[in-house]
C-alpha cells in the first residue's frame, strides 16, 4: 500500500486543490494507495491527517519523516503539481539511498533537493525529522548556520545540508518524471512527462494551457 500525501495548513490553498490532485493520483497511479492529505481541518472527500505540532510554512514538511506519521511506502507531492502520466514507476523500490526527491533546477539554487515530489520507505529518511531543531523553523525564514552554502531557507535546504555532510542519501526522479512548468514547459509539454511542478507563480488555476486544464479535470 503506498500512502500519498500532500499538506494544506494555515487555509494555504482552496479545499477543491486537494480534491483535484486526488482526482490526478488515483488516474495515474495503479498500485493500492491511500491519499492523504494533513490540515489541521477537515476536507471533505479526502483522508485528513492532524499536523504532530505547528511548524508554520513549508517547514511542516519536516513532520513527514517523523515515526509517527511515515508508512512503510510514502509519495509526496505539493498541492501545485499537475500529474500528466503514470506515477507507477516513481514509487520504485529505494536503491540503496533513503529518500527519493527532485534535482533542484532553480538558477539560485542548483542540484540541491527538491521537495516538491519525494518518495521514501518507512523510517528510511527519520533523520530529517530526528535532527531538526525546531527552533529553526521561523517565518518568515531567516539563515542558519547549517543553510550557508543555500542561498534560501527552508526545507529543501535542510535536506541538502544532510545529503552534503554525509548524513542523507538520496536518489532523484529522472527528468520526465518530475519537471518544472517555468523551466521546461514554455514550447509546450515535453513527450513522457509524469509530472509538472509549478513552483511560485503561476499555479496551476491561473494559466489557461489545454494540457492543465485536462489533466485537472
């Protein structure tokens, strides 16, 4: 059973994002799943999980790996993701590593993590939640001293710091699987895409692209 989650605290986004991307995830994932959906009220048509404490922002994404919540399969996606092809082989089994994310292709910021979409097995990557202070979790966030070689904060950065000091082990989705709508998608939608990040703005509801409209529907 592979548990899928994605995140909607604080009012972050309308109810129906949440209703759209399972829509998406149960016409593109074949294996037996769950999906859930953690928010702190309920939504309904869908699973909802409490938030275990109140790290505000993206930093509620840390939560994910703690014992408590990680099952033994776990997909991840971000509320503003678009799901154009099968996800079957992006919960491939782990090779060796403990936590499956994207490569980061931001200019600010390239080949740290990139949180957006991840895959982990039971407690395979616990260390992201087991040494994290959280005290470190401000909003807006400010730099610490393990964020220096990432020019922003916040949970990617935290990943990136324990892949670079040996602490984390990590693999990453091939380009069709997982692409970036500012970066990859201005001629159109690259052949084989599975799915489609769209990282700060536009989101999803706002661009008018027949592709998004139809993998929404």
């Amino acid at each position: 059973m592979i548990s899928v989650w994605c995140m909607n605290t604080g009012n972050h986004a309308p109810d129906r994002e949440v209703r759209i991307l399972k829509r998406q995830v149960d016409r593109h994932l074949s294996e037996p799943h769950i999906f859930q959906c953690i928010s702190e009220h309920h939504i309904d048509g869908i699973h909802n999980v409490q938030p275990i404490n109140n790290l505000p922002g993206w930093w509620g994404k840390i939560n994910l790996f703690h014992h408590c919540v990680s099952h033994s399969r776990n997909l991840w996606l971000d509320l503003d993701m678009v799901v154009t092809g099968s996800l079957d082989a992006l919960v491939r089994p782990l090779s060796g590593s403990q936590l499956r994310c994207g490569l980061n292709w931001a200019a600010h910021d390239p080949g740290s993590c990139q949180s957006s979409m991840m895959y982990w097995e039971g407690d395979s990557a616990q260390v992201i939640s087991d040494k994290f202070d959280h005290a470190d979790a401000t909003w807006p966030p400010v730099h610490t001293e393990w964020s220096k070689s990432h020019p922003q904060c916040g949970d990617q950065e935290w990943m990136s710091y324990l892949r670079d000091t040996g602490q984390l082990s990590v693999e990453y989705f091939t380009q069709s699987e997982l692409i970036s709508y500012k970066y990859h998608c201005r001629a159109g939608l690259p052949p084989d895409t599975r799915v489609v990040s769209f990282h700060g703005k536009p989101k999803p509801a706002d661009v008018s692209d027949d592709w998004v409209k139809d993998a929404r529907a």
